[in-house]
C-alpha cells in the first residue's frame, strides 16, 4: 500500500493543531503569571525586573520567540484548513441548523473558534507594537535592585489610562477566554487521550481555565483603568518613597 | 394531527432542488414520522402528483436505512432515536415540520430526501472488515474475548452506518462513523492482524471521499440514533498515530503494511 501520509492526514493536521495550540496555552499561562506581578503595589518593580530578565535571555529568547512564532503560524494555518474543509465538504447547506442538545458539546465558543482565533491573530501585532517594541507609549529608564531597566510599568499604566485601549484589551482577551472555551478540552481529545469517563471531568477543568484566564487578562487593564497610578505623577512618587 | 410539511423536492442527482409545502391532515400522534410521509405521498399520488422519494426499510431503528433532516436535527429533536422511531406526538399540531435530506458533498442527492451513502461502504471496503480462513466455522469458545472487551466492542457495533453523524456534524465528518468500525475491530482478537493497515486505509478512505475534518463539537454524538461515543474518535486517533509509526518501523524493517 502507498505510504500513508500522517501530517497531510485530517487526523495528522488534528494533532498539530492540539499541540501548537498547547503550547501556546503554556505560553499565555506564563504570560499571566508575569503580568500578574503589575497588580503588586511595588510601583512596578517586580514587573520591571521580570521584563528586563525576559529581555536580558538574548538568544534564548529569539529561539522562544521563533518556536512561538512556529507553533502560532500552524496553528493558524491548520484553523483556516479545517473551514475551508468544511465549506468543500458541505457546499450545500441546510435550511433550518440545530443542535441536538444532550452530549453535543457544539456551543457559540465551538462555534466560532475561527473568528475568535482570528480576533486574537490581528491583536498580537498592535501589542508587541505597543508593549514589546514600545512604539505609541513613553519612554523610560528606572532603577531596579540597583540596575537600570526599561521602565516597562510606565509603558502599561500609561497605555491603560487609555479606555479606548483598556477596553479594547478588555474585549479581546474574553474573546480569548471563548477561544480556550473549546480549544483546551478539544487539544486532548484531538490528541487522542481522552478516556470516557474524563471527558466530562476535562470539559469542565477547560470552562474553569479559560474562565481564570479571562479574568486575569481582563482585570489588569481594568484595575489599570480605574485603579492604578496616574502616569503623569507615577516616577516622582517612587522617587518620594 | 395536522401538519404543514415543508419538504425537499429534487427531481434527480443533477437537478435543481427547493422547498415544496403540504399540508397533511388526519395524522395519528402514534405514527412515526415516515408513516406520516406514506400518508402524504398517498395523497400526492392521488393528486396526480409524484410522490415524495425517502429511504427506508426495517422501520425499527435498527437498519440505518432511514435518515432525514428534521427540523434542522438529523433523525430530528430526540435523541437515540431513528428517523423511523421518531413519533409525531413529539411535534406541535397544526406546526410547520421542515425535511431536507442530509447534507454533504460526499453524500449527494439522488432524488429528494435521498442521498447517496456508497462513500461510507467504500470506506469499509477498504478496511472495515476481518480475514478469516474458509471452511468450518471455528469452536464458539476458540478465541477467548473478555466480557468488559467485548461489552466495549460492542458499544461501537451499535453503529447502524446511518450517516447521521456526517449530517449533523458542521463539518460534514465521517469521524465518528469511522472510528466507530475501527474502535470495534481493534478491541476484539480477530480484529488484530488488519489493526494497523484497516485504520491507516480507512481514514485514508475517508480522508480520500472529501469529508470534513473534525472540530470536536460532538453534534455527532448528539445525532447518533445508537449514542456512539466520540471517545471512539479519541481511540481512533491514537490507532491512527500508533498505526503510522507502526507501519514507518515495519517499512524500514522490509516488510511494509
């Protein structure tokens, strides 16, 4: 028989889609582990100590950043292959679409992975504009355990004094909590690990997840907003303590 | 019971198809939903006017012969239930019934509200079946089957092959059908000789008929009259991934699958 071809294979396409998309959950727990620390009332020392060290990595960071870039380019793909399946598989569609209920797990969050996925895509580069490369938001230096940093706080609480930028973020990151919705649970069983009696078990840990992931994005702009220091007056008050 | 019956008219494979309505009356609430389409092709052939063309054949949910689009549902609103079983009780009287034929390029229409399902006896062909020597049939007991083995195998078994699972799935995917076959044979002793090559063809075949590829959202299971679990979509893909490298170490030992 032909050598069966594993990677062009719907099921082969399945499991990258799960592992990129792992992967990049593993990235975005980790991204708010660190974002968390701007929460502490420290005036941004911890998060600035935690940006210069991600930044001071060198070149381990570009092979983090190429792997990143790597596993968002296939997962991309691979979600676009799978709608345009769907259209050649059914180019005649039903009049009336319903689901059945029961163990259909078929919900908005499944529904619309496409256009959340693709939401999140157009938001990453106005973000590593913003916040990575540090276009549109001040420039600063600051002292941090007695070494000089980009004051990457300064660039966050000026940005999100912005409600136009807050809430933006705001919307995008409960897009990504819908995204999460059906893409952790439905990683596990692409990968084929998934056992009965689990599956329940897993599709409710993927609703808790996703739910603690959107709130922790959500409530950084937000307490940013409505909470935190005012920009203008932010360093002199440091400088006073 | 009276019904407004909105249902798909196609006159042949390459027809153009739409929406024709009729209304129905004298409808029992124990008939079943195609004994109320005999009771409107009566009526239409009476008219003058042809009948309306469906599948079906055991009328006991046990076949796989029948399926329709009800209402947007496949097999319609209940679940484990067949086209055949589904009564009219649980339609409102004097309410709109919609009925299409399923949906998908890999099930095309061939007249009506009947579609063309060889795709799914071509994806057996290729693997959905076990080896066995001609001649007297084997000792009952010869091959021992545990019972929690075969218990599970036969969860899988329960597949009637409907096609409801492509119909229901947004996708249009045979995953759930497909991996009901290969769950089955790859849990029982004489499925075990054709394990790797019957799950790299059949999904070969699958993949081959232009299915959908599947997104996870269990409409399937939902849809299915026989309550497949799509945890036989996870066990397929891990014979799936087990079958490839299997096949990739028997390649580079000579052998090939």
């Amino acid at each position: 028989m032909s050598k069966p071809c594993f990677l062009s294979s719907t099921i082969g396409r399945k499991v990258i889609a799960a592992i990129s998309g792992l992967a990049l959950v593993g990235f975005i727990v980790v991204h708010l582990a660190g974002n968390l620390t701007l929460l502490l009332p420290d005036g941004g020392a911890a998060f600035n100590a935690y940006a210069h060290k991600l930044a001071s990595l060198g070149p381990l960071l570009w092979v983090a950043r190429a792997g990143l870039l790597i596993f968002f380019l296939a997962h991309v793909l691979l979600a676009i292959g799978v709608r345009l399946d769907e259209k050649r598989a059914r180019p005649d569609g039903y009049a009336l679409k319903a689901s059945k209920g029961g163990p259909s797990k078929q919900t908005l969050s499944s529904r619309s992975m496409l256009v959340t996925g693709l939401v999140i895509l157009l938001f990453i580069p106005f973000h590593v504009w913003m916040f990575t490369l540090n276009k549109g938001t001040p420039h600063a230096m600051v002292e941090v355990h007695g070494t000089l940093v980009k004051d990457v706080y300064l660039a966050v609480v000026t940005a999100f004094k912005d409600p136009v930028k807050a809430w933006s973020y705001v919307a995008v990151m409960l897009l990504l909590g819908f995204h999460l919705r059906h893409g952790f649970w439905s990683a596990f069983q692409s990968l084929g690990v998934l056992r009965p009696k689990w599956t329940p078990a897993l599709y409710t840990v993927a609703f808790v997840f996703a739910a603690l992931m959107a709130v922790g994005f959500i409530a950084l702009p937000v307490y940013m907003l409505y909470f935190g220091p005012n920009p203008e007056t932010l360093r002199v008050a440091v400088a006073g303590h | 019971m009276k019904f407004n019956v909105k249902v798909w008219r196609q006159s042949g494979p390459n027809a153009k198809g739409g929406f024709k309505q009729y209304a129905v009356d004298g409808i029992l609430p124990e008939m079943s939903l195609l004994e109320m389409l005999d009771v409107l092709n009566e009526q239409l052939t009476k008219q003058g006017e042809e009948p309306v063309a469906f599948d079906s054949d055991c009328r006991e949910g046990i076949c796989g012969t029948c399926g329709l689009v009800v209402d947007g549902m496949a097999h319609g609103s209940r679940l484990k239930c067949t086209t055949c079983e589904l009564r009219m009780r649980h339609f409102v009287d004097g309410g709109t019934v919609t009925i299409e034929p399923f949906r998908a390029k890999s099930f095309p229409v061939i007249k009506d509200l009947v579609v063309d399902r060889g795709a799914f006896d071509r994806i057996m062909a290729a693997g959905g079946y076990v080896s066995v020597n001609a001649g007297s049939a084997p000792d009952a007991n010869a091959v021992l089957v545990p019972k929690d083995i075969a218990e599970k195998a036969m969860d899988s078994a329960a597949c009637i092959g409907c096609g409801a699972c492509v119909a229901a799935c947004p996708n249009a995917s045979a995953s759930l059908f497909v991996s009901a076959k290969i769950t089955q044979f790859s849990l029982l002793p004489q499925g075990q000789a054709e394990r790797e090559r019957r799950a790299l063809r059949m999904v070969g075949q699958m993949d081959q008929e232009g299915f959908g590829n599947c997104s996870n959202h269990a409409e399937c299971e939902a849809a299915c009259p026989k309550g497949i679990s799509i945890s036989n979509i996870a066990t397929m893909r891990r014979e799936y991934m087990r079958a490839a490298r299997l096949h990739e170490e028997r390649a580079e030992a000579g052998g090939g699958g």
